[in-house]
C-alpha cells in the first residue's frame, strides 16, 4: 500500500458492489480518490461460491489493497491442472514464472469470502462511502459530471459525482441500453449443472481435474476444482433441457455425486445452480464519463477462470486512469486507452473461451468425429495432445498493440505462449514479479504501482533519466538502477537488461518500453506516450 496519500476532491461512483466494484473502489481510493459505491441490493447476499479461481497476478492487484495475502492464506493453492479422457490421463499442464512471484499460480475460495475480505478493506478505508439500496435507474452527464439517477427506500435520489464505473454485472442489461450499448454475441445451448461438495477426497486436494467423456457423465464433460474447507466445485456438461429440481427430487443427483466419489463417503451439497453460458461484449466500454467494467461489459465462459480475473485487471485499468486524469497527471483523452486496451483483452478472452466451448460442446458432425479422433490419439501423439482444449486458464492481457505501449524492435511479441507460460518481458507484457530493495524490502511491481517507474541500467546517468521524465510528466516518478534494485542480478537476468537501457513500466505494472537511455528523445516519448500523450519536441521539455 502507499504510505502517504495527496487527497484529491474528484468523486469517483462504481456502480455496483461486486467483487470489480470492490476492488475499483479500493485501488481508487489507494490513488487519493473519493469514492461512492452504489448497489440496488438492501446488503450484501453471499450466496454461493460462484467465481472461485483466483489467478496469481490477481492476487497481487489485490496484495496492492491489502487483501491478497490473505485470500491467498485462506484459499486452496493448487499448481497442477490435468487433463483426461475417460479414465485415462492426457496430460498435465504447466505453470511457468518468469519471476519469483510471492503467489501460487492459482488460489480456489468462494466468491462470498473474497468479497468480505474486500468489505472489511473498504469498512477501514475513509474515502469510499457505501450506499447500498440504491437502485441505479440511470445517468446525466455533460462535461461538467456525472449525476447518478437512483431509487432508494426513501424516493429518487442524485449522486453528482465526476466520473463512473459500472460493474452492475451480467444482468444490466436495462443499464447497458441506457447508456446505448450493444451487447451482442452468442449463448451456447448445453448447460453446466455446478455443485459444491463437502467431502473428504485428499487425493484431490491441490489438483484441477478436468475429465472428457468419463463413464459417469458419457459424451460429456466434467471438471473438479478443490476449494477450502474440504470442498469441491464439480461442474457438469448437461443437455439443455436439464432440469435439476427434478433430478434432485428423483434422487438422480445423489447418484450422479455418487459416480464420481463412490458409496463410501458422506458429503453435503453446499451450493448448487445450473448456467447456460454467453460470449458477449459491449461494442465500447467508455461511455462519456462512464466506464463500463466486468461482467457488466463481457461475459465469457468459465473454462479458463477468466470472468472476475479479467474483471479485476478492468479495475486496475480503470482505476489508475481516472486517478490520473483526476489528479490533473494526464489528459481525459488516457481514458479512450481503457476502452482500447480492455476491449481488446476481453475480445482475446472471448476467442479463447470460445474455442474451449466449440471443443467443448461441438455443432456439427464433423467437429464431433473430429474431436473423438483428437482424444483418441491424444495419449500417444504429442501433436494430438497439443489440439486438445480443455480451457486455457487465465493469464494477464498483454497490451502490446495499445497506443501506451511503445513497440522495441529488438524485443518483439511473438505472440501468445504455451498455455501455463508467461511471454518473456517486452514492451506491452507484465512485468515479473521479485523480492527488491528500493530502501526497503518490497515486491517489484508493488514499487511500480506507486506511479511510473523507471529502471536503468548500469551505464545511464540517472540525474539525466530524472531530468527527462520529470519534464515528460507531471505523475509520480520513481527511478532505480536494476543493479541497485537486485545486486544478485536476478532481475537484470530476468528481463534480459542491457547497461544502456532504460525500461518504463506503467503505474499496473506493465511494461511501456525499453529504450536507450542514451538517447533523451526517444525516452521523452516513451514516457509522453505511457501517460497517454503525444510526445512533445525535446526542446520544449523541462
């Protein structure tokens, strides 16, 4: 967390109290920024475990609110994902890091008790203001602000405020027409029964199993994920015409239970529901002065844990953005950025879980007997296995094409890496996460969440790397020597970092740009560009 905060007077509203809105309630707040939180609901209703799987650079947007230690303390941290065919396993998948993470790759709790983690933050936090029984109906805006049109217990109410962001979730839809969006797309016509059991199956404890056509759900899929408490998410391929009051009345449930953890052993079911998924997507997530986020701008499904991930980097994204334009760090223009950078990432989400769903659940004959020749061959043919897909499980967006970004012609993107690998650090890529000293110990990416950061090699004069960016933008700026940062050179080794280079990484971490820090106007630019604008000429700097 930052130790000293500059209170801004801009007003921020997220609509919505959420597991998004939550944490774009907090990482504003972190910034300086006022905040009022607006939902419908007269309290918070933790029903059910719904998204369970957090992935590791969400526990450190979270570790920046001071809640991501402890999801990650209470959670079940699993690091195998394996993948069968009927009873025979296919392949198990890796998990790679590029740096030395204080997160597993991935931690299982209930949505209901990250959502109270977030609540006690933001009960401790003075700058958000929770107003729960308000109905959003609608909004004003004009360049002026924002007037947030409710309806509470006591009549209409107006919330003015500069900016919003509306986390409303999957079922705004009356907001989303509101604001004049589409939200076109698809929904696919199996459902997926989900049941969280409480049970005893050590085995299976740190292990997301993922089982094509087994002998207890024949044609079909069925994925285990472990979760605290001795509890297990199990989710079920159905036809679309399931209905599961009437297969628990029948006793069929308790049977289906029974295939996959025998006679044997006693469980209660914690929580049960049955989803038809949707691939949808806003056509813009910035409306005026409103930010669309979450599940209130896309829906993909499960496979993959990408739902509240991917909401939670729209937070981060969002957050930093308003904060800066607010605090007068950069123009209103940098939140056409969020629109570009997020939109793009949940198209990208869209595509993967799409073509998990289309292998999932295929259309046509001919995708059918294709598949059954893929999972046959899979055992013993590497080229096999590789087509099979079973989810690609959630990783960061990687904003190597956005207008912030400034591209290295030496460190190009090679595009999207095995599944369980992170891409090696160039511009537009997170940066890896270690242990550091900046005059204190601290995480790497928790130093660049303090504003724009600058790291340099052994051969840049830092008084002239200060000089420059100071000139460049008016943000908070931290310069350290890589060297300096990690004399054990694990860092410089991680990045593969040059004595002449200067690497800029933005205020969530990801970086910007490496340029040589020998040449003052390309590091001017870089800077410009990062903070979302144009670069001006050199001489007009400083």
């Amino acid at each position: 967390m930052m130790t000293a905060r500059n209170i801004h007077n801009g007003t921020v509203a997220v609509l919505g109290n959420g597991p998004v809105g939550q944490t774009t309630a907090l990482l504003l707040a972190r910034w300086g920024i006022r905040v009022i939180v607006l939902d419908g609901r007269p309290e918070r209703d933790p029903i059910g475990s719904k998204a369970i799987c957090q992935q590791r650079d969400v526990l450190e947007v979270w570790a920046a609110v001071g809640v991501g230690e402890q999801v990650a303390a209470e959670g079940v941290t699993w690091d195998t994902a394996s993948t069968f065919y009927r009873n025979e396993k296919l392949f198990t998948q890796p998990f790679v890091d590029n740096g030395r993470s204080a997160f597993p790759p991935f931690v299982n709790i209930s949505q209901a008790r990250t959502e109270e983690l977030l609540d006690e933050r933001i009960a401790a936090e003075p700058l958000i203001e929770v107003r729960w029984g308000h109905h959003v109906d609608g909004i004003d805006q004009d360049e002026a602000g924002v007037r947030v049109l409710c309806t509470t217990a006591d009549g209409p109410a107006v919330v003015p405020v500069d900016y919003a962001v509306a986390t409303m979730g999957a079922r705004a839809d009356a907001f989303r027409r509101h604001l004049g969006l589409d939200f076109a797309g698809r929904t696919f016509d199996d459902k997926f029964l989900i049941c969280d059991i409480k049970t005893d199956i050590p085995d299976w404890a740190h292990e997301r199993r993922f089982y094509f056509d087994p002998e207890w759900n024949p044609g079909r899929q069925v994925l285990i994920h472990p979760c605290p408490d001795s509890t297990f998410r199990i989710d079920w391929q159905v036809p679309g015409d399931y209905d599961l009051d009437a297969e628990a009345a029948s006793g069929a449930l308790d049977r289906r239970i029974r295939q996959i953890i025998g006679n044997d052993l006693d469980y209660e079911i914690v929580w049960k529901s049955v989803y038809r998924f949707h691939a949808r997507l806003v056509d813009r997530m910035r409306v005026g002065r409103v930010l669309v986020a979450g599940d209130c701008a896309h829906l993909v499904s499960p496979f993959g844990a990408r739902g509240l991930n991917s909401g939670v980097g729209d937070a981060e994204n969002a957050a930093w953005k308003l904060a800066f334009v607010l605090r007068g760090w950069a123009d209103e223009s940098l939140l056409d950025t969020y629109d570009t950078e997020r939109r793009a990432a949940a198209l990208e989400n869209i595509e993967v879980t799409s073509a998990t769903m289309d292998f999932l659940v295929p259309q046509t004959d001919e995708l059918r007997a294709r598949r059954v020749r893929i999972l046959g061959a899979a055992a013993g043919d590497p080229d096999a296995r590789a087509q099979v897909d079973s989810g690609r499980l959630a990783e960061p967006f990687w904003y190597v094409d956005s207008p912030l970004t400034t591209p290295d012609p030496t460190r190009p993107f090679t595009g999207r890496p095995a599944k369980g690998v992170a891409p090696q650090p160039v511009p537009g890529v997170l940066l890896p996460d270690m242990p550091v000293r900046a005059g204190r110990a601290v995480r790497l990416r928790a130093l660049a969440r303090e504003g724009f950061l600058l790291l340099h090699g052994s051969a840049v004069d830092p008084e002239s790397v200060r000089t420059l960016a100071l000139g460049a933008t008016r943000a908070p700026v931290r310069i350290h020597g890589i060297d300096d940062l990690d004399p054990s050179a694990a860092l410089a080794e991680s990045l593969s970092a040059a004595p002449h280079e200067v690497w800029v990484i933005r205020p969530d971490a990801h970086i910007a740009a490496v340029v040589d820090g020998t040449d003052p106007e390309a590091l001017v630019a870089a800077v410009q560009a990062a903070a979302g604008r144009t670069a001006t000429p050199l001489a007009a700097v400083g």
